[in-house]
C-alpha cells in the first residue's frame, strides 16, 4: 500500500485522511497539492493510492462496503485512533461508509461530489469492461465543463483534460470497470449518512433548471436539512465558492 504525508512524518495523533476516487484519476498524484497543503497547515496526512490504484499493489476491491473496511483496516495499521476522512466521487461513498463502519474513531468527514446514488451510464460501463480508450475519454469528457473542452487554462501548459486522460489511461486493465461497477451498485449512503452521528453542513449550488429528478429531490432534502447554500462564480476551468460561503463544499464534524 502506498500513501503520500505531503512532505511532513506522519503523527497517528494528529490524523487527517483523504481517500483517492473514482478509478486512477484522484490518486496521490493528482491530490499531491491538497495533501501538502494540510500537511503543512497544522494536520498530519496519509494520502492514500487504494489497492490496485496509482503505486499499491495488488487487485481492486469491487464494493464500497469493502474498501470502506480496508480504510478501517488500514487506521488499525497506522494506529490511528481519531479521523478526518477526506473523499471526492467514489472517495466520497468509501469515507462515508468507513464512518458509520467505525463511528468512534472518524471524528469529522468532507464529501466532495458525492451524492446518495451515482449510476453509471451502461455505455461506460461497457466501455471499460472491454477496456477500450472510450472509457477515460467519456469520464475526462464528462468531467469537465463546456471552458474545460475548450483549452485556454490561464496556467501555461496546463490541459486539464488530457491531463485527466493521462491519469485515467494509466491504470491497469480492469480498474476503471471495477470502480464504475462499484459505484453504480452502492446505494447505501443515505443508511451510512444516518449511522456515522456527526454534525452536518453541507454548502452547496443552487437547483439548475436543467437537473435531474434525482439532482432536484436531493436538492430539496438539503434545504428540509437546513443545508447552508452559496450560489458558485464561473472561473475559466473551475468553480469556486462565492466570498463568504466558508471552507467546507460537504462537510460533517469538525476537520480541526
């Protein structure tokens, strides 16, 4: 197993952790920057390559439920005893499912593009079951909006697409497919949400006309929660929070 502690020794005292995404595309490579950034900023970080992603061996675990457990297996090895879990996409599920799993020693979790389903388009599906290039390409495509498609990044030399591809068409034959399965057979996050215990607050958009039924209805349940919402700017190839909307996207607990 590999894990990055962006450039500071690891303290099992002062733990923080994020895990990696959906397939390669968010592994220790592409969240170096988040990792030193905590690492230096007072919090001590393993910035983990799941098994079969970036530089850890051996195969891919097929369920959000099992790669949930090898989280809690690996802060048993770290002798890690309180938490902050950090995940994006597929990350995400695995740290919200890792703290209702282990309740008493996650101690606060962010969430970023996480939603109680994510169904994957039988396409795709298909695509990476064959291991064809299509697969990457679909995600890299669908993973970045209509500026992203169109270059001009305002960082020199910088291609977020094709830097997004390159990460995607390094993994092994048979990753991808294991973590888009994964993630369109999980439905159990609404269950872990209720189970993990801790605060909740959650910064969000607001609905767009053209969502989904599904995008809609969770909408709706953020604001029965009380969800804090800030609308988002527009930025070249990203989107970033509005002034004042704080420092969480989806937040549970406390990340100090």
């Amino acid at each position: 197993m590999f894990a990055a502690t962006g450039g500071r020794p690891f303290d099992a005292a002062a733990a923080g952790g994020r895990c990696s995404s959906t397939a390669p595309a968010w592994t220790t490579r592409s969240g170096r920057l988040q990792t030193r950034y905590f690492a230096h900023h007072g919090r001590s970080v393993l910035a983990v390559d799941l098994p079969g992603h970036g530089r850890s061996d051996g195969t891919p675990l097929h369920a959000i439920a099992d790669l949930a457990s090898w989280i809690v297996r690996l802060l048993d090895a770290a002798a890690v005893q309180s938490a902050a879990l950090v995940g994006h996409s597929m990350g995400a599920l695995i740290a919200l499912e890792a703290a209702a799993a282990a309740t008493a020693r996650v101690r606060s979790l962010a969430l970023l593009g996480v939603a109680e389903r994510m169904p994957v388009h039988p396409d795709l599906q298909s695509a990476a079951d064959g291991n064809r290039r299509l697969a990457p390409e679909l995600v890299a495509s669908w993973g970045h909006g209509r500026s992203g498609h169109l270059g001009g990044n305002p960082a020199p030399g910088l291609w977020m697409m094709g830097g997004s591809l390159q990460l995607l068409e390094r993994a092994p034959a048979g990753v991808l497919a294991a973590d888009l399965a994964a993630c369109n057979a999980y439905d159990g996050a609404l269950a872990a949400a209720a189970r993990d215990r801790l605060p909740d607050a959650v910064a969000a958009g607001r609905p767009r006309p053209h969502d989904s039924a599904g995008q809609s209805e969770a909408a709706r349940r953020c604001d029965q929660a009380g969800a804090h919402r800030c609308p988002a700017r527009r930025r070249p190839h990203a989107r970033e929070r509005a002034p004042g909307c704080g420092d969480r996207r989806a937040a549970r607990g406390d990340l100090t």
